[in-house]
C-alpha cells in the first residue's frame, strides 16, 4: 500500500518486540499499529478517554489486513503511518504502514467498529465526529 500517511508516529524496536534472531515478532506489528491509531485519535482532539466519557464511544478493530513486506529488526528506528480512507456511520477504515527510512515494511488496512463503552454494541460515531472524519476520506481522484 503506497499512501502515504497523512499522519505517522516514530517508534524504536527494543527487545521485547523481536524474537530470538532479533526480527519484530509479526503480533508487535498489530500493536504498534494500535498505537499510531491512538495517537493520531489523539491528534485530532479525540483522545479514547475522552471519546468514552464524553460520547460512551469507544472503537473495536472489526477486520485487518496485513501485508508483510520486509522485516524489521532490533534497533530499527520505524515511521507508523495513519490515513482514512472510509468513514461510515459506525466505522471507520485506515490505510496504515511501517516503514524504515522510506522503505515500506507492511502495509495494513483496519477497519474499527464504533461501539457505545457501556454495553459494547454498534452505534453510530456522533454527527460532528463522523463529518470530521468523512471529510478526511481522499477524493475519488486520489
């Protein structure tokens, strides 16, 4: 996936991210993708803690796909990259990446569910919040 992000997250690979030939194990991938979608949630003045107690709206990852490209290994020094590329009522699609000095090393789309916090069920992402990230969708041109 050659998006490039509209936002990204610098993250170093330690020890407890590789196995024992020092390559990041493929589930550390999922977790530092979680973590560029925080903080770019964040980013946009829409921090999960907020979300839940202001809106009881938390996201759950509903569908992933991962391409694994080239490894990361000990020490590297990684670019976490987050787009949107849909927006619907109750969920929201990223194009997300890892890359190491411009190479990329995996491309992923995620789709999370807008949950309500208190009972874990569908609901739609409030109108302002779902028009903020509808708008952050790339033209059909893109």
């Amino acid at each position: 996936m050659s998006i490039a992000p509209v936002f990204s997250i610098p993250t170093r690979v330690y020890w407890e991210d590789t196995d024992a030939g020092g390559v990041v194990y493929h589930a550390q991938y999922v977790a530092f993708l979680e973590r560029a979608r925080t903080e770019w949630l964040r980013a946009q003045g829409h921090g999960q803690e907020l979300l839940r107690q202001n809106h009881d709206l938390v996201f759950a990852v509903r569908a992933m796909q991962l391409d694994f490209l080239r490894p990361a290994r000990l020490d590297d020094l990684l670019d976490i990259g987050v787009r949107v590329i849909r927006c619907k009522r109750a969920s929201v699609t990223f194009a997300q990446t890892i890359a190491r000095g411009g190479e990329t090393l995996l491309g992923a789309e995620v789709r999370v569910a807008a949950l309500k916090a208190s009972t874990f069920t569908p609901v739609a992402l409030p109108d302002a919040l779902y028009q903020e990230f509808k708008a952050l969708e790339p033209s059909p041109t893109e």
